[in-house]
C-alpha cells in the first residue's frame, strides 16, 4: 500500500485501522493476492448515506478514520479506498475490484456504490479551467485522468464536486468528485418492528449518601436502583463518581490517603457485581467512579458495563487540586469512544468536562452520547460542571448526561456534604427543547431520571441545522489530535 501511495507520503492505512475494517466488515474488504502476496485492495463501508448527504469529507465518511460510520443497517456501499501496487498496474486488476465490488452491493441489496473520486491529473490544469471544466473535458475525453477516465469508464457517473474532500491531495488540488453506481436490482426494505430503534432511553441515579457498613448494603441499594430504571427499560443507567465513598467510615481512623487506598480494594469486587446486574436486569451501566490502585499509584476510574457481559474502564484524566492534594490521585490517559448496542458513547467523569478538548476528541471518534459521572460539594463546583456539560452538548452536537451524589456523610473525612441536580442536556435547535435541556431532577434529592433522547435527531442535526458546529470547523486552520492513549501503567 505504501508503494501505492508513493506520491502522498504518509496517506496509507496503518494496520491498526486495517485491522478494525475487517473486524467491523470483513466481508467489504476485497483483495486481489499473487503468490501469497496482496497486490491490490478495494476497502468498504456501509452508511446511512442521509446521515451524511452529498456535502461531506473523507473524514466525517469514515468517522475520523474510526469506521465508526459503519453499520449493517445502511442502504449504501461507501468506497474509502482502491490501490494496486505500481507494478502490477495494467493488469486490470482494479477493474475486477470494481467489479467484486459491484457484485457485493447487489448480494447485499444496497441502493448504490458511492465514493469521492481522486482527480490527480487536475493539478496539471488548475490554472488555466475550473474542476468542474476539467470534469467535462474527461468526460469527453479530451484530457485523460488515471483515475476518473476509468471510474466512469466503469459505470459510474459523477454527482458533484467535492472540496476539502481530503485536505493533503494536492494532485488534486484539495477536490474530488463524488462518484455513484446504481445498483438496478436494489429492492427497498420493509421496515420492520424489529428494526433497531433510534430512540435510547437513559436512567439517571442521584444517589444519596448514607451510611453503609459492608459491600453487600452498598450493592443491596445498587441493586434497588438498576432494578427501578431497568422496569422502565432503561438502556443505560448512570451511576455518580465515588458513590462507594459511605465505605470509608470504616477506615476514618486512618489517614485520609490510606482510607480511599482502602477503598480502592473493593474496586475488582464492584466490577463483578456489576456485571451480574448489568446481564440479569439487561441494562447497560455506567458505573460512576471509584478508585484504583496500580503499583501504588491511585487513579479514579469506572466502567462501561454491558448487558451482553463484556466491559470497558474509563479513566479521569484531569485531577482536581482537592484529589491531588488530600488522597494523591493520579490523572489517567486513556481517551476512548465505546460502541455499544445504542451507538457510540463516551465517558469523562466530573472535572474533565471543563475541559472541552476531551468531549471534542471523542465526538471527532463518533460520540453521540456523552455520560459524566460527578461528585460536587457546592452549588458553585455544580455550576461548573453543570454549565460546561451543557456547553460539550451544544459544540459537539451530542447528548450529555450528568448524575451525581447528594446528601451528607459525617463519618467520612473530605466528604462532608454534596450538592447535584441530574441533567441530561441536547444541543439548542428547533428539534430539541428551546433551553437545550431534555429534563432534570430535583434539586438535592435522592431519585432517578428517566429520559429518552433519538439519535436520529443528531444526525438530522448535523446534516440540517440552523448551525453545524462539527461541520463548519476550520481544520484548515487549527486541528486537535490526542497524542497518546495508554492504560495506566
């Protein structure tokens, strides 16, 4: 591949991201292989194109370079990428890829083959005729172009003109040309009851603090609160940071550093009992916070527990003077968006939704919906959190939901008193409330929220709103990269 690309250094796949094409869609993968060597590859997705439209980048296509855009239920076959190694050229081997191609499409029964089409010989004439010039006179075949002379010499005929389609091309002078195959044997799909569903239903726990002496009173007031959301067929439930501090009171002879040391010993055993629950009461649960020790280094984290039994932790990365100072909390480093059977989420607990680089990461990987755990003492640290929360649903066009802890613990040192009012939050435009918030709790009151937020709104959003904060960024001026994501180590 890299010889392929020998002109555009750098523009090849890693095998990270080959890797993750086959396991999402093997089947869209198609390679041509010459005595055990691959010499030529056509790699797929399947989207809901009117989640994208004709107006799109090669980076919104593939979710980031995430393929997190691709899901069975789409209607059309999205081509990211064909190449043949320079040698092997002439053959007409891409012509058989096209033609593979073409013959999944129709297996599949999806509507069309669409892709944004290199012009590379544009640069040539960008001075003297406009892209849309250029288009024709290939069309003609006036000029000749290696690549789009033989798309369309392959049935496919060109839509419209794509800039800033793949910045970097500057063979292509930063265009492209939006390329569709008809398939003519498409037959529309019934929609069925079955079908999965757009709407995704949250359950918020504002947890009160009280006083539990063993695990087992802990998860006996876990349990009651998975239950009750789960009877309303809760996708996800929400549990706040540190909602296992009552457990201290134990340790309150003991320094305050060593007493949540103590408490991180409980962490695996949490873990285990949440998997239980999330599998028997069949619902998805974020596991608010707790803390946990590697090689004597404290961090604060919690996990995405699915109801099919696998799991996934996430870690706070940004640590409050308060943390770092009485207990020695560590920050952590992994960002990561999570897919789940309701779509792609993401988690940042407490303080690291002040900062706006996290949300936008993981909204640039996917993220539709974006959970934060909290644990705040006053009404000012609440408004922090509160109001940033509501920026990240605004800016990354995406649902947040904020749950926390209320209520007194006397018996625990550094945990005296906590203020929340759960929240889920949705960006402001005319298909969400007028004041971007879905629905919220009590004020400083123990009780659950249950709220249903459609996804399909957000990709209308995206596509149609009187706004499009993803959309309208300027990477051509600024961009935002993470530049490690490693466990805890």
């Amino acid at each position: 591949m890299q010889e392929a690309y020998a002109n555009w250094p750098g523009a090849y796949w890693k095998e990270s991201h080959l890797q993750k094409l086959l396991d999402v869609f093997p089947e869209g993968q198609i390679a041509v292989v010459v005595n055990d060597v691959v010499v030529g590859s056509a790699l797929s997705l399947i989207l809901k194109y009117d989640h994208f439209g004709d107006e799109h980048t090669y980076k919104e296509i593939t979710g980031n370079y995430t393929f997190n855009t691709h899901t069975p239920k789409g209607d059309v076959l999205y081509g990211i990428d064909v190449f043949i190694k320079p040698e092997f050229r002439g053959l007409r081997l891409a012509r058989r890829l096209y033609d593979a191609r073409k013959e999944l499409c129709e297996k599949l029964n999806l509507k069309a083959i669409v892709f944004g089409g290199r012009i590379p010989f544009y640069h040539k004439f960008s001075k003297e005729i406009t892209p849309k010039e250029y288009i024709q006179k290939v069309k003609l075949k006036e000029i000749y172009d290696p690549t789009l002379t033989f798309q369309l010499a392959n049935d496919f005929h060109a839509k419209k003109i794509l800039t800033d389609y793949m910045p970097g091309d500057k063979e292509s002078k930063d265009f492209a040309v939006l390329l569709e195959w008809d398939n003519i044997y498409y037959t529309k799909k019934t929609v069925k009851l079955t079908s999965q569903k757009s709407v995704v239903r949250l359950g918020l726990i504002q947890w009160q603090m009280r006083a539990y002496k063993t695990v087992d009173e802990l998860f006996e007031q876990v349990e009651f609160f998975v239950d009750a959301v789960s009877g309303y067929k809760s996708d996800f439930a929400l549990f706040p940071e540190f909602f296992n501090a009552p457990l201290m009171a134990s340790y309150n002879h003991l320094s305050v550093p060593e007493a949540i040391r103590q408490l991180a010993t409980y962490t695996d055993e949490m873990l285990e009992r949440f998997l239980k629950l999330a599998i028997s009461y069949n619902v998805n649960i974020i596991t608010g916070s707790m803390p946990y020790l590697v090689d004597d280094t404290l961090y604060n984290i919690g996990y995405l527990v699915r109801r099919n039994g696998t799991y996934e932790q996430y870690e706070k990365i940004h640590i409050t003077p308060d943390e770092a100072n009485s207990w020695g909390v560590k920050g952590g480093k992994k960002i990561e968006v999570f897919e789940t059977d309701c779509g792609p989420v993401g988690v940042v607990i407490c303080y690291d939704v002040e900062f706006p680089e996290l949300s936008r990461l993981l909204a640039q990987d996917g993220m539709k919906i974006l959970f934060v755990p909290f644990l705040t003492d006053t009404q000012n640290g609440y408004s922090r959190v509160r109001n940033c929360a509501q920026a990240r649903a605004i800016e990354n066009e995406c649902y947040v939901a904020i749950a926390g802890a209320v209520g007194n613990l006397p018996k625990v040192h550094n945990m005296d008193i906590q203020y929340a009012q759960s929240v889920v939050f949705t960006p402001c435009d005319f298909s969400f409330p007028t004041n971007g918030i879905k629905a919220e709790a009590t004020p400083n009151t123990e009780m659950i929220l249950v709220v249903d937020v459609d996804l399909d709104l957000i990709a209308e959003l995206n596509r149609y709103g009187s706004v499009k904060n993803m959309r309208d960024r300027r990477t051509d001026l600024y961009d935002l990269k993470l530049k490690t994501n490693k466990e805890p180590s």
